[in-house]
C-alpha cells in the first residue's frame, strides 16, 4: 500500500517531518521543493510505504 502526500510548510519544517517519516515509512520523493502559489513557504510532494516492522494498528479507537 502505498500513501501519496504533499507536505506543505516552511523548508526547515519539511526538511524536519521527512526525518521523522523516513524513520518509520519507505520513502520515495520527497526532495524537490515547489514554492506555494498565493502563500507562504514551499510543498513537496512524496510517496510513502509501511515498513515491514509496522503492525497495522494506530493504537488509537475510534
């Protein structure tokens, strides 16, 4: 399963949320930045995949 997203936010923020998603998702993208139209800051657009060592369960209920 894969997850298209667009992050969109200051360079230094995006920079810092890719980290964190590389962490825990297969990451693919994610390195070119587009700056905003009528806003502030840039967005990237990426795609990403559940590792293998990802359960499947947010631990969150609904």
């Amino acid at each position: 399963m894969t997850v298209k997203v667009r992050l969109s936010g200051e360079p230094e923020h995006i920079t810092a949320v890719i980290a964190v998603l590389r962490e825990t998702f297969e990451t693919a993208g994610g390195d070119r930045a587009y700056p905003n139209r009528g806003a502030f800051g840039v967005r990237v657009y990426l795609e990403i995949r559940p590792t293998s060592n990802i359960t499947g369960t947010t631990g969150r209920k609904s």
